[in-house]
C-alpha cells in the first residue's frame, strides 16, 4: 500500500508561536511542513517569506513544502531555496518561462513542484510531467485557509493518477485546500499521497495534532 504523507499548513497555527507549533507538528507525526506564500497579488492575500522560513528552519528537520503563491516568481528562487525551502512548488501561471524556473529549483537541489488551481487543466503541465517530484492539485482557488473542497478535482486527480501509471513516471500527488476527514478517503483512493491540511489538523478534536494526523492518514 502506497505511503500516505501529512504536510500540515502552518497557514493555521498560531502565528506568535510558530517556532513551538513547528515543534508540536514534528512531535505530532507530521511527514512535511506546508508553508503557503502569499503576495496579495497572485492571490488576495499576503502572509510570509524567506526570513521567516529561514528563522523556523531550526525548530524541525522535517522536509519543508513551500508552497509559493507569487507572482512573478522566478527571481525569488533562490531565496526561498537558501532559506531552507526542500520542495518548492510554483503555478505554472506566476512564470514567463516553466522550463526555466524547473531547471532554477533543480539547480538549487531542491524537489519541484507545480500547482495547478481548480480551473487550471492538466494539458498545461503535460509537458513536464516527467522532470518534476510533486503536482500540487488545488481543491481551493487559493488565498485562505478554511475553504470548502471542491469535490470536482477528485477527477482530475484520477485523470493524473492514470498518465502517471501508464507513462511510469515518478511524481507525487498533492491536494490543497479544505482536506476534511469526510474526503480523505476519496482523494487518496483517487491516487494523492500527500494530503495538505490547515483547518482540520489545527482545530478539530480540539487542535489534538497527532489524533488528527492520524485520522487523515486512515483509508
Ligand atoms: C490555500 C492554501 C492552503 C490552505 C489549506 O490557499 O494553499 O494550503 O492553507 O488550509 P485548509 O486546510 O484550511 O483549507
Ligand atoms: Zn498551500
């Protein structure tokens, strides 16, 4: 059976203690940290960068998920490599030039992954899909945290799930946005194996991480 993986977003957790949350994260059983960089203009909201992921860095040896929301975003690379970024996932929208920024995080040494919004169809990415670690599935238009999932990308995760077995390529399935523990099951049956989740690991059971956690790893 496929590993499932956990990468929290800290997009939830109590931003004056991100450092103890980060902790709290590790100690709970978390498999990756999210990290959602907004910049009020690819999306309508602004939350952190480089020097912050950089100063969290030390609180955890857990692979950092940065999920950049940034446009354009080519030329912050590098920063959010050298802050200690391990995936770095960009929208194929936010980029004059796809192949290039690949080659820029693959250069970094770091993992690639792209994201595509609930509007955005796989055909767009078709092209790369062998050179890349991770496809970020949006099952939000992002920006906040709290959304509801929209079930219709439970299809387009089938749909990548399918061209990945037939070509036998390598790439990680992710899903974003409004992950609940009454469509875990779905998205993972579907073939994601990192699930994202905000709302849900930091508020139900009364923020009990681990229980939450574990609950969303269940099929
Ligand atoms: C949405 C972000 C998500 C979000 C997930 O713009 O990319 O990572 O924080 O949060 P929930 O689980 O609350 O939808
Ligand atoms: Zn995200």
């Amino acid at each position: 059976m496929k590993k499932i993986k956990i990468s929290p977003s800290i997009l939830s957790a109590d931003f004056s203690e991100l450092g103890k949350e980060i902790k709290r994260l590790d100690e709970a059983g978390a498999d990756l940290i999210h990290v959602d960089v907004m910049d009020g203009h690819f999306v309508p909201n602004l939350t952190i960068g480089p020097p912050v992921i950089k100063a969290l860095r030390k609180f955890t040896n857990i692979p950092f998920d940065v999920h950049l929301m940034i446009s354009p975003v080519h030329k912050y690379i590098k920063d959010f490599a050298d802050a200690g970024s391990d995936i770095i996932t960009i929208h194929p929208e936010t980029t004059d030039n796809l192949d290039s920024s690949i080659n820029h995080i693959k250069d970094m040494k770091k993992k690639v992954g792209i994201s595509l919004n609930p509007d955005k169809p796989i055909s767009l990415i078709k092209n790369y899909l062998k050179d890349i670690n991770l496809v970020l599935i949006m099952s939000v238009y992002p920006g906040f945290g709290g959304q509801k999932f929209i079930p219709e990308v439970v299809n387009k995760i089938s749909e990548l799930d399918n061209i990945r077995k037939t070509n036998n390529f390598k790439f990680e399935i992710e899903v974003d946005g409004g992950i609940d523990f009454t469509n875990s099951k779905e998205v993972i049956n579907a073939g994601a194996n990192i699930l994202v989740s905000g709302t849900t690991i930091f508020k139900e059971n009364n923020g009990d991480l681990k229980k939450n956690i574990e609950t969303l790893k269940k099929i």
